[in-house]
C-alpha cells in the first residue's frame, strides 16, 4: 500500500494510461479522483469502486480555469486534501506546422501545457496547506526527441519538461516534488492519426524494431508503475526529474 492514506487526481483517466494510472494507484491505497473531458470516466471509477478501492469520477476540461478551479475544490471538499496531482491529459493532431490549423496549435498548446500550469495554479496552495505533495507530468520521448509531422504536439512535450523542472525549483522548499514521466509509444490509440500518416497502424508497427529498441510497444501498465513510484514516498529525493520508459527510443 505504497499511497495508503493518499489523495489523487489523476486526469485524462477515462481511457488509456491516464486509466492505468488511476487503478494502479487506488491498487496501492489512494482515494482517486478520476478525471477527463469523456463520460466514460465514470467507468473507470466504477471498476475501482467495484474492485475494493476508492474513486470519483469529476467531469473536467483541464485548458479551462473554472473547470480546474472546480476540480480542486470537489476533491478538497470530497476527502478533505490532495497529495498526488498526475497531469496525463493530452492531445495529439499531426501535422507540419505549414498543415496544421492555428487552432488545433492553440488547442494543442492549451490542452497538454497550459492545463498543467492552471492545475498546479491552484492545486499547489492546498498541497502546501497539507505539508507537501507529489506532481507528476505526462511528457514524452517527443520531450528530448522529434518526431516527423507532429508540429504541436512535439513542441508541447519539450514545454512540459522545463514547466516540470522550473515548478521543481520554486516549490521544493514546500516539500512539493515535481517530476516527469517521458513514454515511448505505449499501446493505446493515441498515435493512430499520425501512424495514419506512415500507413497505419498495423503497418508502422511491421518496423517497430526500428522505432522502439525494446521491439514492442509499452504497456499501458509499464507506465502507471513509474507513475506509482514518482508519486509515492519511495520517490523522496527525486525532483524536476524526467523519467524515461520509452524501450530506448532516445538511446539512439
Ligand atoms: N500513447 C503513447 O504512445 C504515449 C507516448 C508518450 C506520451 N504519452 C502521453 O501519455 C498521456 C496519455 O496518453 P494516452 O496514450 O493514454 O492517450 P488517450 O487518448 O488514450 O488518453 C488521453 C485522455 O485525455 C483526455 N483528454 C483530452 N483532452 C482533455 C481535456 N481538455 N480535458 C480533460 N481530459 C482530456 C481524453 O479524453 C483521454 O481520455 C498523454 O499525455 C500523452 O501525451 C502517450
């Protein structure tokens, strides 16, 4: 029971690895908040509930202040604190900055970086009025390495990474950590669009040898795992941390 006594949100939770995430910590003993901009996000604080754990689903657009602001007071008035901010919520239309819409870049910039600034807006007071507490940001591969057609969503990911470790400076005094988690290509559909792009899924995946050395796509799971220990006490002296399970993608 690594988050015994904890209190997490967990956005982007209906579906994927923001899903992962939420039932890997309620496994180890958080009461969850489940968050996302999809209904279905009630379904996976139900298979919570129905699995012996605690979690509420809270229906939230995470680029809007008064949706943010709302979140955090429901999850304070619920259980009464907030220990674990896990910002997973994003993104990810392909497109070469000539392609892309200038508001699918505005959308792009105000879903997977400006919601992390309006979380930890109002997030961090009450973590500090609690003695401290743990963020930790879904950034990328794409943080450190570039990827063809993938304009915005690239740029955003390098964004998260120096958001994540300039948060980790201005707040460590205040026992509050703030690390990133950089994925390689984990097996949900988030990448369909852009492998649409290169042929499909199915085909792109003919050469993932080549892309991610470990030969295979990661495991939703494999990441909830390193989410759990940034999250959890084990993780004490870590800060402005980028971890990186990406099956050496950025080894080469
Ligand atoms: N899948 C990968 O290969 C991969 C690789 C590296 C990083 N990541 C990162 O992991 C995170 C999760 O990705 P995933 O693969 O689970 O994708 P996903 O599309 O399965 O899940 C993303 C979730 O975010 C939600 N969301 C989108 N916009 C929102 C908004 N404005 N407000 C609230 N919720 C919103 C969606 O409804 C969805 O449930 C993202 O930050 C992504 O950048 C994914």
């Amino acid at each position: 029971m690594r988050l015994a006594t904890k209190v997490a949100i967990v956005t982007g939770a209906a579906r994927g690895i923001g899903e992962a995430i939420a039932k890997r910590f309620a496994e180890e003993g958080a009461r969850v908040v489940v968050t996302d901009l999809r209904e279905t996000g009630e379904d996976t604080a139900k298979a919570i509930c129905d699995t012996g754990g605690e979690a509420v689903f809270f229906k939230c657009d995470v680029s809007q202040a008064e949706e943010v602001r709302n979140l955090i007071a429901f999850t304070i008035e619920k259980y009464g604190k907030l220990d674990v901010l896990c910002n997973n919520a994003a993104v990810n239309i392909p497109g070469s900055v000539v392609d892309l819409e200038e508001e699918v870049w505005d959308r792009t910039m105000e879903i997977n970086v400006k919601s992390m600034f309006l979380t930890g807006k109002y997030a961090i007071p009450e973590m500090i009025k609690a003695g401290g507490g743990s963020i930790v940001n879904m950034a990328s591969a794409n943080s450190f390495v570039a990827e063809p057609l993938l304009s915005a969503y690239v740029a955003s990911k390098g964004a998260i990474l120096m958001l994540t470790k300039q948060m980790a400076l201005d707040f460590a005094q205040n026992n509050i950590r703030v690390n990133c988690i950089c994925p390689g290509w984990v097996d949900t559909t988030f990448n369909d669009a852009h492998a649409e792009l290169f042929g499909g899924r199915e085909k792109v995946l003919e050469s993932i040898r080549d892309i991610q050395p470990i030969g295979r796509t990661i495991l939703p799971r494999e990441i909830a795992n390193v989410a759990l220990f940034l999250a959890s006490d084990e993780a004490s002296a870590m800060t402005g941390s980028a971890v990186v399970p990406d099956g050496g993608v950025t080894a080469k």
